[in-house]
C-alpha cells in the first residue's frame, strides 16, 4: 500500500512550489492574449495554383510588421490568417503582398502575357478591441460560475458526510486542486507565450474548462470512496483516506493515461493550429490527475489535523 498520506508534506510542498513558480512567471511574462481577446482580423484566402509555404509567407509579410501574426492552413488550398490590426489598408497591403508572391504568368489567346492573380478572397473580418475585451470579461465569469457550481454541487452531493469533516469542506479542497491546477496551465503558458509566442485565445478557455471538468471529476471519485470507507472504517481518518487513495490509485492513472495517450497524438499528427489547445489540455490532464490524488485528498486529512489541534 502506498503511504501517500504519510508523504503528503512533500507532494503539498511540490505544488506549492509550482503555484509559487507559475504565480511568478504570470507576473513577469504576463499572458500573450491573442486576436479573439485584443481585437484584430480574420483573412481567409483560396489558392488557385500551388499553395506556398507558410514559411515563405511568413517572410513576404514580415516588412508589414504585423502583430500577432497567425496562419491557419484551411483546406488543400485555403489559408487564414489573424493579426492584430484592423485597418482596410492593412488589409490590402496583406493582400497584394500575398498575390505578388503567388500570381502566375499566362499566355492568352493573342500570346500576350498577361499576369493573373494566384489568390481569392474568401472572407476578411474584423474585431474591435471592445469586442475582445468582452470575450475576455464573459470567460472569467465563466471561469467563476463553474467554481462556484461546482463547490455547490460537492457540498450537496457529500451533505451527509459530516464526521470528521463537514461536506462543505471538500468542495473548498477540491477549488484549492483546481486553482493548483489552472495557475499551473498558465504559468506554463507565460513562459509559451514570452518565449514561443503561443497565445491565449478562445479554444484555450475551453481547454481551460474541460481541464476543470476532469480534475473535479477524479477528485469526486477519490472523495466518494472515502465516503463509502469511511462508515464501515476502524482505522482514523488519516489511515482511510490513505486506503481509499490506493484503491482508486489504478483507476484514475489508466484513465488519465490513456487520454493522454490520444492528447499526444493529436498533438504530433494533427493541425499545428490544433497544438495550443492540445498542450492546455495534455498539462491540465496530466496535473489535474497528480492534484486529485496528491493534493485534494491530503489536504482533507491536513484540515482535520488542524481541526483536531
């Protein structure tokens, strides 16, 4: 049997230190918040020849001084593309620059050359500044509503366990797990972001919630075999919530294995535009799974010591 209770002074003291860490990095690099949260556009193009590297676009475009540049590839032949401004004439330059990249030369009928454009013009779309502050504002009552709903539902849910810890206690531990678990996924992002240039966007906000949805969901299972032992219990309460750790042990780590199993390979083989929230989801899963078993449940046994004392 595993002695994660005994241990549990270095596990907290692990996580402490990655909070501590990340709180710093969030402070220093701050959040690289992308088009949806600082306003910017949206061009979508179709090509009508070959399709050129992103690289050697990316390099067309780099005298334009384009902020937050981001190309998406979209299809066999589309391309979109999010930078941060908004004028038309920016706009245009994008394109010309784009079209002097790809336009072809062709003979007509009377054998004049005759220069044609290698690029159509799908979509161009624009969001104010207003608007992503908005989007940004919706997202943390987001984040909000779902820690409250989810501290009313553990407290409801485990209402009628009241010795030696009252229900309501393992909703605030099972927070304290999820903060430990998104301070982290951004802190991980600040650095991305200052170093890498990976943003924070809409898709990562999502990642950001279904993160909360499985980490609340392996502590729920942790806290609910706690509630079976715990009646039928001779051991102290320390002791049972050890036990109960290693009997859900197995279950929470296969389960978290093979969804990062399916993370990763999206990760590898899939879109790079899918990366970002590919990595939100794989860290969150993978720290969400470590505070589920190492922190939440502790942290029960370290509120009842204090309480005790």
């Amino acid at each position: 049997m595993y002695q994660i209770i005994k241990n549990s002074k270095i596990f907290i003291s692990l996580s402490s230190v990655l909070v501590i860490l990340s709180i710093i990095a969030i402070a220093v690099f701050g959040l690289n918040f992308g088009v949806d949260f600082t306003g910017g556009s949206l061009l979508e193009i179709r090509f009508n020849g070959d399709v050129p590297n992103t690289g050697d676009i990316q390099e067309a475009l780099s005298p334009l001084n384009l902020s937050s540049l981001v190309l998406q590839p979209a299809g066999d032949d589309g391309l979109i593309l999010r930078f941060q401004e908004t004028s038309e004439e920016k706009h245009h330059e994008i394109f010309t620059t784009i079209e002097g990249l790809v336009s072809v030369k062709t003979d007509d009928a009377s054998s004049t050359e005759q220069i044609v454009s290698g690029i159509e013009e799908l979509r161009f779309d624009s969001v104010g500044p207003s608007i992503g502050k908005e989007l940004k504002r919706k997202s943390i009552y987001s984040l909000i509503l779902v820690i409250i709903s989810i501290v009313i539902y553990i407290a409801w849910v485990f209402r009628r366990v009241s010795k030696p810890v009252e229900s309501w206690k393992y909703g605030v531990v099972a927070n304290i797990a999820l903060f430990h678990d998104v301070i982290i996924v951004l802190g991980v992002f600040a650095v991305a972001g200052h170093y890498y240039g990976i943003e924070i966007n809409t898709p990562f906000v999502a990642a950001i919630l279904t993160v909360l949805g499985y980490s609340v969901n392996d502590s729920i299972v942790v806290f609910d075999r706690i509630r079976e032992n715990l009646p039928k219990s001779e051991d102290n309460f320390a002791d049972t919530v050890n036990r109960s750790l290693n009997e859900s042990i197995s279950r929470s780590l296969n389960t978290s294995i093979t969804t990062m199993l399916v993370l990763l390979s999206v990760y590898f083989f899939g879109g790079y535009t899918l990366r970002p929230f590919i990595l939100a989801l794989s860290i969150g899963v993978f720290i969400g799974t470590y505070s589920s078993i190492f922190l939440a449940s502790p942290l029960l046994v370290v509120w009842d010591n204090i309480r005790r004392k």
